[in-house]
C-alpha cells in the first residue's frame, strides 16, 4: 500500500518508519527544515526504539503536499494538538491546519 505521513514528527516519524519495514511505501510532507533533515541526513536527533536503525535503511522520502496527496492509498497526519492550562485541546489550531490541507 502507499501509505502518506503529513507531519512526521517525534510520533509521524517513528510510526512512518515502523509501517515502511512492514512493507509498505511511505512518503510524506512536513514543513519543518529540521524534519526535512532529519529525513535526508538519517540522521535522528532523538531517541526513539529502533527507529534510528530503520531510518538508516529506510526510503521514506519528503514530497510536497500535492505528491503526498496524489500519490497515497491512506493518509496520517500527527501534528501537534496545543493544549491549554488544563490540558484541553486547542480545537482553533486543529482545525486550522486541517482546513489547509483539505482546501490544498
Ligand atoms: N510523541 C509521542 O510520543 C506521542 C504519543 C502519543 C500521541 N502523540 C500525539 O501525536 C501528535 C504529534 O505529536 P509529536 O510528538 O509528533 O509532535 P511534533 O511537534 O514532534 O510533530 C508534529 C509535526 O507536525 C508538523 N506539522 C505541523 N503542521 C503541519 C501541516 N499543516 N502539515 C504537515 N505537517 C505539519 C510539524 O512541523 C512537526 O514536525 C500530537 O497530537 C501528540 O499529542 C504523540
């Protein structure tokens, strides 16, 4: 399956690399230069069980929106949900970036 990753942070990431060795086709889009680094240097700046040893061998390649979109059977988006005082989800900025890339 060609699966997509819009957001591939300290959770898209890993779980990216975890269904690409079960044998699927990942690629994905994040916004982040540090992501789009981490993606092509293989290099990941946090410690996470064996995801540095599948980044290493992994294929996942950052694409733009429109590719990931175009491209892909499923598609996950873990992007982060700010919470407020009492730990409450902050709907507005949920919505926001889903409604971006819905219209996208
Ligand atoms: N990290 C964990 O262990 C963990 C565990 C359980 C649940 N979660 C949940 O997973 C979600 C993501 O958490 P995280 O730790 O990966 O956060 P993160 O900040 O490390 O990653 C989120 C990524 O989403 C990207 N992003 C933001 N807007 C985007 C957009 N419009 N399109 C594409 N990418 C976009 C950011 O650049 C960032 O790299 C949160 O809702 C969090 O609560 C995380």
């Amino acid at each position: 399956m060609n699966v997509g990753f819009m957001g591939m942070g300290k959770l898209g990431l890993p779980v990216a690399l975890a269904i690409e060795k079960k044998g699927h086709k990942v690629i994905g889009y994040d916004p982040s230069p540090q992501v789009q680094e981490t993606i092509r240097t293989k290099k990941l700046p946090y410690k996470e069980a064996q995801a540095k040893e599948w980044l290493n061998k992994s294929n996942i390649q950052h694409k733009s929106v429109q590719q990931v979109v175009e491209h892909s059977d499923i598609i996950f988006v873990p992007i982060q949900t700010p919470h407020g005082d009492k730990f409450e989800v902050q709907q507005e900025y949920l919505m926001k970036e889903k409604i971006s890339i819905i219209v996208i």
